[in-house]
C-alpha cells in the first residue's frame, strides 16, 4: 500500500474507524461496526 491510498483511507471519519478495527484485530463486518 502506497502513502497516497493510505492518507485517502484516513481521510475520512468513517473509513479511519474501519481501518482502525482492522488494524486492532477485527475480522467480521459486526466487530468493524
């Protein structure tokens, strides 16, 4: 993953509370929620 497909995650609220649960250990669409 590239810097620019990184900050495009992150840029928006939303996204940056998925990538987060990802990043901790989520790995169904219920914990991501």
């Amino acid at each position: 993953m590239d810097a620019r497909t990184l900050v495009g995650l992150l840029s928006e609220p939303e996204r940056l509370r998925v990538v987060a649960a990802l990043a901790l250990g989520a790995s169904t669409l219920t914990a991501v929620a």
